[in-house]
C-alpha cells in the first residue's frame, strides 16, 4: 500500500552536496519508485526564524515558509530524518525546524492529568545519521544519546512510533564504493518506505 513520506534533510548547508543530501535524495527516489507519494524537505533553504521564547512556541502561528512542511508532517505516514551528527547531536537549524513544526495543537495538545495529548500517533520514522566517528563507537561510548533524546522527547513524545535507526560513521574515512552501498541501502529503505 502507497504511503505519504516526508524526507526531512537537516544538513545545514544550503550549498547542498552532501552525502546527507545523496541519501536524501535515494530514499526519495526509491520510495516515489514504489509508488510512495514523497514530500521532501531541505531545512537549509528555509528562510525562517528560531523561537526565543515560550509565548512564541506556545502562541505564534507556523511560518509561512514552514506552513507546507507543518501540513506535510500532518499528512506523513512515515518521516526520515537524515542529518549529520554535529557536537554531538542534530545541528541547531534542525533543531529550531523542528520547534516550529512541532508546536502545541498540531503535534501535542494539553491532555488528562498533566499528561500532553499525542497528535500524531500512526506515524513512524527513521533517523538516518552521519558522523565522523565510528559508528559502533558512538553507541557504545557515548550511548548514541542524542538519539534516544530525539526518539523519546521528540518524536516518542507527538505520538511517532517506531522509529527505525541508521547510523552512518567515518563518513570522511570510506571510499567510493562504501558510499555507493549506503545509497544503495537509502534506495532500497525508500522503496520499502521503511
């Protein structure tokens, strides 16, 4: 059955070129392949400004440049995330996307008891991440902390869920063909669109 995909692509390098965005780019090509309906995003040429403080997270609209994004994210049934791994977490420009599309009644809402309501449960996800170090390290070493941050405080916390991992490491170390593999494996997820 046809899925709605968003691809969200966190590098923030508006320049482009990157293997984050080639990855980007295979999931996307797999997917609209297998007859996925595909919603791509490239947060580095969004023109928008980061939240400063809670009345503004709370009460401001979504950006217009945002507001397609925002509506995408809603429609998702699945949404990858594909970014590289930067002091040790996602970069601040995804982080700031994500606190605007993010926001109080379209992914969460006051609920019983304290507890926020989840809008946008049926959704699940995968967080494609890049980094320098190996990879193996970065979950063994460090606990790959900021990615249980983004699972269970972020998305965990609108309602998405599964969320899928794969983690990308020595990305500046490998040859052309250990390349080709991972993009070869983005194809093949997207045409899963898993």
């Amino acid at each position: 059955m046809a899925k709605k995909i968003v691809i969200i692509d966190g590098h923030p390098d508006p320049a482009g070129g990157h293997l984050c965005d080639a990855l980007a780019e295979a999931y996307g090509e797999g997917a609209a392949h297998a007859g996925h309906e595909v919603f791509r995003v490239r947060v580095a040429t969004l023109d928008f400004a980061l939240l400063r403080n809670q009345d503004a997270f709370l009460h401001s609209p979504v950006p217009d440049a945002l507001k397609p994004c925002s509506d995408a994210v809603l429609a998702a049934d699945h949404i990858v995330f594909v970014f590289p791994l930067w002091l040790g977490t996602m970069p601040a420009l995804l982080k700031g996307f994500l606190e605007q599309v993010m926001r109080p009644d379209l992914a969460f809402a006051d609920g019983d008891g304290g507890f926020p309501k989840k809008l946008l449960t049926g959704k699940s996800a995968r967080l494609v991440v890049t980094m320098g170090m190996p990879a193996f390290f970065y979950r063994w070493y460090f606990g790959a902390h900021a990615l249980k941050g983004m699972e269970r405080n972020i998305l965990n916390f609108v309602g998405i869920k599964p969320v899928r991992e794969t983690l990308l490491g020595n990305v500046e170390g490998v040859d052309a063909q250990t390349r080709a593999g991972w993009i070869a494996e983005m194809r093949e997820l997207g045409g899963k669109a898993a």
